[in-house]
C-alpha cells in the first residue's frame, strides 16, 4: 500500500488499556505529514526544473574524466559509509526504544500483580470478617430466642 500524506491523516489507532497515548501519537504523525508535504513540493520543484531545460555540461579535458571518475567514486564511497552510519544509528536507536518500552511494560504488569495480589488478601480479610460477624450475630440470635423462650415459660 503506498503511503501517501491523506493515508497519514486519516490513519487511526487503536487505543487498548495502557496503550500508546493518542496525543503523542498525533504530534508524531503530524510532523511526519509536515516533513512529507515538505518533500513533496521539493520533488515537483525538481521535476518541473528538469523538464525545463536540462542542461549539458562542456565534455571536460581527457585529464579530467579521470580525476571526476576518482571523485565520482570517492563520492560514492563516502555517501554509502555516511548511509550505512544512518541505518546502524537509526537501528541503535530503534532498540533503545523498544527495550525502553519492553521495560515500561514489564513494570505495568508487575504493578499490576502487585495490585491484584494486594486485592486478592484485602477480599480474603473481608470475607473472614464477614464470617465472622456472621458467627456472632447468629449467636446473638441465638441467646436472643433463648432469653424469649424463658420468659414465655415465666408467664404461663
């Protein structure tokens, strides 16, 4: 699928719990547009400059071919070192945010362990306290129907 900027605009995300925050995700894509626009204005910059007129340099001098054959190749040289150096840059960086990421995550979920653990003996409290008052309030009804059943036979 080619990305174009109406794909960037109109692309949405799904938002899951703990997911990526919309509005940094907006800022991101919006300065991806921004870049995109930018370069595509250049491109047709470019293009409407070469129909134009293409200009033809003078042949150079014998001596010559040979010197811009060197520098055309050290050129060449020196732009791949400087693109490899990028894409090992840019993968180092792309790691570093993945691990960072990675590392976010397994502290939300140990929290949440944390937080359902603490739940978990905080419901188990209650319940024994719920039995508890249960105990005792059957006892109370209890003494309470024994004390009645005394005084009915204290008045007949």
């Amino acid at each position: 699928m080619a990305i174009t900027i109406q794909t960037i605009e109109t692309k949405e995300f799904r938002v899951k719990p703990n997911g990526y925050d919309p509005d940094e995700v907006d800022m991101f894509l919006d300065s991806i547009i921004d870049e995109f626009e930018d370069m595509h204005r250049e491109m047709q910059q470019l293009r409407a400059t070469a129909r134009q007129k293409p200009v033809v340099p003078p042949a150079p001098p014998p001596s010559a071919v040979t010197e811009s054959s060197e520098a055309a190749q050290k050129l060449l040289v020196n732009a791949q070192r400087v693109s490899d150096e990028t894409m090992a840059d840019a993968r180092r960086q792309a790691d570093m945010v993945i691990a960072d990421a990675q590392a976010k995550a397994e502290k939300i979920v140990e929290d949440a362990r944390r937080e359902q653990e603490d739940l978990h003996s905080a419901l188990e409290t209650l319940r024994g306290a719920v039995n508890d008052y249960r105990t005792r309030f059957k006892r109370l009804v209890d003494d309470q129907a024994r004390i009645l059943n005394g005084e009915k036979e204290l008045f007949e």
